[in-house]
C-alpha cells in the first residue's frame, strides 16, 4: 500500500514534525485528493496552541475530540487521485479546490445550507486531518470545485481566507448607505478582502494595519488610504476626513484593540462585520452602542454555495491576484514561527 507523509501535530503547544501513515482508500462517496498546494492560516496556530484566547485570562480549550497526531491545513487544491464506489471514475486526474467547511450533513444547519454552523461538524484540518500531508481524504464529491483557468495557489487559498472575506463583505453589501469602507487587519484574509471589496463596492476602500509593510502593500493594491491605528488621535482624523466616519467596517484582526478601533471609526448607523479570530474580550457601553445606532456582527468563513460564488468571480478573472508566497510543504514550521512573529504580509502557501 502507498504510503503518506504528514506534517502532524502530535502535542500541543509543539513544533509539528513528519509522520507517515498508509494512504487512505476512498469508501461510498469518499474521494482521495491528492495535495499540491495548502495554504498557511492564522487559525492552524490557534489550534496547534490548543485554545483560544478568550480574554481576561481565560482561554477556551480546543482540543477535545482531537486525536494526536493529527493534520491540519485546510486551504486546499490538488487533483483528485482515487474515488469511493459510489463517486464516478470520469473524476480522476481532475484538478480541483477542496471547500474545507463540511458539517455531519443532517442537522437544520446543514439542511439549510449552513454547514459552516454546524455544532457536529467536520472541517478538514480543524476536526478532521487535512491538508499539510501528500493527501486528504474528502467525505464527498460535492465538496470539489473546479478552479481551471485559476493558478492553483489563488485556488487553495479562495477556500479559507477567500470565502472568508467574501462572506463578510457580502453582509455589507445591502446596506443603503454605502459612502466608506473600512477594512482593519492586513493578514491574508485582509488583503484578500481588499481584493475583493473593489470588485463589489464602487466607494474607495480605506484599510489599517499596526505594520507599515501591510499598509504599504495594501495601497499598492488598490487601496484609497491606509491608516495606522496606533497613531496619536488618529479617531479624530477619521471623524474629521470622513465626515463622521466609516458607513460600513470589516475587522479581520479580531482583538480588543481592532474592536476598539473600529468601533472609534464606525459612523453613526454604520455596521461592523467581525472576522478575526486574535481572541481577547470585547465590552462596550450599551449606551454607547445605542446612541450611534451600530451594527454590529461576527462572522466565520462562508458557505458551499459562497464558495461557489467566489470562484465563479475569480474564474470570470473579476477577483485580482492577492500577495502569495510559496514555500516547501516540509518546511510549514518555520512559516508557522514567521507568521506568529507577524514577518508574513499576505498568504504563505505550502507546496508538495
């Protein structure tokens, strides 16, 4: 039997290192994907940490239910390699993305279509070994999506930190006032977000980020203005140049200093789309929240049908290109190190 190499996590709060194991065979719907790119993301830490910081002190345990070792990854595309017996035969050699956010498939979530709210879910690299290995065993067919004519290191990463943004950008898009646009964070998931923000808005799109590098690049990249949230009085510059403030504000960060930010710069009647997973605690006075009449509502990577969505966009070629690097699978340790020390601008994306 054909043998596959991991980069596992067989201790937490611990260096992954290589395991290997028999490639797995494909039963019923199961269908076995070869790995040639995974994407590197903010979340692989958390769980490799074994909590999330939930503030205050407090950290919320994420390894029950967790089986060491264990694979993560889940911004995957490769081809697929074997299929169960009831998956077509036609699909082998077929180059495919793998949408990651899979749920138990029987619940009023998953019924719904909301499988990425799933309480029994099962997310590849999250609660089932996904793609820092040579291969991923995917529950079913319907999970792959053709990228072709994308690059298939744009097609991996549009699984996560792509839907990820689109879903949280899509949430603003109805709103009636749409004069501003704020995006904090410039990870990868930020500056995907700012991609895809100039495909759906037609308002400038102004972005904050603490590194000079981030925001550097992300102006680069089509962005009107970038602000350094750490700049004295900087709240009052935004009131006084935006008139008020900022009508609509994703925050890609996710900790109590990008809340408070965002909430400084959001206008009155504005809303703010939380998508970062940094932790920490967030408070805020309740007359405060009623008195600028705010919005305000958290969000964790889209759907099946988003993720459809999206790569339909990018397929058409309306998704610009984001900042990427690509780096030796083996060698997913040393980029775990360099993005816990914010050296990372844009998405590291592994290669077998």
């Amino acid at each position: 039997m054909a043998l596959m190499k991991r980069q596992s996590l067989v201790k937490f709060d611990a260096p992954l290192c290589e395991t290997i194991v028999d490639t797995p065979k494909p039963q019923g719907n199961e269908v076995l994907v070869r790995i040639e790119r995974c994407g590197l993301c903010h979340s692989d830490l958390h769980i490799q940490d074994g909590y999330a910081d939930l503030g205050g002190g407090k950290k919320l345990d994420t390894t029950r239910g967790m089986t060491l070792p264990f694979t993560l990854g889940h911004e995957i595309a490769g081809v697929i390699e074997e299929t169960g017996a009831d998956v077509s035969k036609d699909l082998i050699g077929k180059k495919v993305a793998v949408f990651p956010w899979i749920g138990c498939g029987q619940c009023r979530d998953c019924l719904n279509g909301d499988e990425n709210l799933c309480a029994k879910q099962r997310f590849l690299g999250v609660s089932i070994d996904g793609g820092f290995a040579s291969h991923v065993l995917v529950p079913d067919a319907k999970y792959l999506l053709d990228y072709d004519p994308l690059p298939v290191n744009q097609a991996a990463t549009l699984m996560c930190s792509g839907v990820t943004a689109y879903g949280a950008l899509k949430r603003l898009v109805d709103r009636p006032r749409q004069r501003n646009l704020l995006l904090i964070g410039l990870g990868g998931v930020g500056m995907m977000g700012l991609s895809f923000a100039q495909a759906m808005f037609k308002q400038p799109i102004s972005v904050a980020d603490l590194s000079a590098a981030a925001r550097e690049a992300a102006l680069q990249n089509g962005a009107a203005v970038a602000y350094d949230p750490s700049e004295a009085d900087i709240a009052k510059r935004i009131l006084k140049e935006t008139e008020g403030g900022f009508d609509a504000v994703v925050d890609f960060a996710g900790n109590e200093k990008s809340m408070a930010f965002a909430v400084a710069a959001v206008a009155r009647g504005g809303k703010i789309v939380v998508s970062g997973l940094m932790g920490g605690n967030f408070s805020l006075p309740m007359v405060q929240w009623i008195y600028k009449r705010m919005t305000i509502e958290g969000f964790m990577v889209g759907t099946l049908a988003e993720a459809r969505e999206l790569m339909a966009l990018a397929r058409a070629g309306k998704i610009k290109p984001t900042p990427m690097k690509e780096e030796p699978m083996g060698e997913v340790q040393k980029w775990i190190d360099e993005l816990r020390a914010g050296k990372v601008v844009g998405r590291i994306v592994l290669k077998n």
